[in-house]
C-alpha cells in the first residue's frame, strides 16, 4: 500500500467519523432515546433468510460501492487520473450501481431497505 492509498483510506474513514459525529451534534440526547421505530432496521425472519441476507449483503455492498466512488473522486479531483481511467472508473461504477439496483429488485427491496436505521448514529447511507 503506497501512501496516496493510505491518505485515500483515511479520507474515507474521517468521512464516516465526521457523518456520525454530525448526527451526534444535531441531536446529543439521540443516544439515550428509546428506538420505537423498527422501519428500516434489518429484520431477519427465519421463514425468509433468503431475503434477509440479500438485505445485509447489498447493505454492505451498496455502502462500500459510495465509498469507492467518494475515493475515486479524490482522486480525480487530485489529478492522479488520466482521461481513460476515469472513463473506465465511471463505467466501471455505472455497471455496479446497475447490478446493485437488478439485485435489489431480484429480493423485493426497496431503496429505504438498503439504508439501515443505526438508531443514535443516524442512517447508514
């Protein structure tokens, strides 16, 4: 891993810390609420495993894919990129959210049902 690599990591990483910290600064007493609400928390039923699963994994692939998009901007933006990496970049991107949206149909999921409800932390996307 060379440095740029590592900067691009940290950037992310201080990112997710500022979006908490963020929710944290806009409602401090979020943290001691009760959470009623179960809209948009992930709910595994034993009869549907199938679907709660697709629910947990294009979560998670839906927030590494903005992740990667947010690290390839950085990089864009800093003039590490030639012309034919970002074309490649942006198709590369253009497929996955594709796939993400063909998958997400597949399980019967809703856009809401990839953005988990972390309680005190906010939303997850």
């Amino acid at each position: 891993m060379n440095i740029e690599n590592s900067k691009i990591a940290s950037d992310a990483a201080a990112d997710f810390l500022g979006a908490m910290e963020e929710n944290y600064a806009k409602d401090p007493r979020c943290f001691a609420k009760e959470q009623t609400e179960k809209k948009n928390r992930l709910d595994l039923d034993p009869d549907d495993v199938k679907n709660g699963l697709g629910q947990l994994v294009l979560t998670l692939v839906e927030l590494i894919h903005e992740l990667l998009e947010k690290q390839a901007i950085r990089r864009i933006d800093s003039g590490s990129l030639n012309d034919d990496e970002i074309e490649r970049l942006g198709l590369t991107f253009m497929r996955q959210a594709e796939e993400i949206e063909r998958l997400r149909k597949e399980f019967g999921l809703e856009e809401d049902d990839l953005n988990l409800d972390l309680g005190p932390l906010g939303k997850l996307l």
